[in-house]
C-alpha cells in the first residue's frame, strides 16, 4: 500500500492534505480523487462558487504532483 495526498488548488493557493490515504496503487488513487472533485465540484457549484481553478492534485509522500484534475472537468 502506498499513501497519497490530496491537496486543493486554487490558483497559487494549496490546502494540503495532511493526513493522505493508505491506498493500492495510483490507479485507486485516481478513483478517490474523482470521487472527492466530484462532491467539491458539486457542493462549490450549489453555493454559486466559481470552480475553474479549482484542482485536486494526487501527490506522493515526498509531495511530487503525480496528477492534477481540475474540478470543472467533473461538473459536466
């Protein structure tokens, strides 16, 4: 198992994911970072917030960015 961290971007400004999640591989990865740019997208969205820079980054414990999903991509 491998810990990944799923930080939120706004333009220059990060939110890290400090505790991150013990999962299989990047490809379980990927699946839990759609899920939570789904509901942010989502819950951003209903509160006429604008999401289009907005990203979730999967990044690996030494915090190398291994992928990026821009919210927007979720909402339509």
């Amino acid at each position: 198992m491998t810990r990944y961290f799923f930080h939120i971007r706004e333009a220059a400004i990060v939110i890290p994911d400090e505790e991150g999640l013990e999962l299989q591989d990047i490809q379980a990865a990927r699946i839990e970072a759609r899920r939570s740019a789904y509901d942010l997208g989502t819950a951003e969205f209903r509160r006429g917030c604008g999401v289009e820079r907005r990203a979730i980054e999967i990044a690996d414990r030494d915090g190398n960015v291994l992928e990026t999903l821009p919210l927007r991509a979720f909402l339509n």
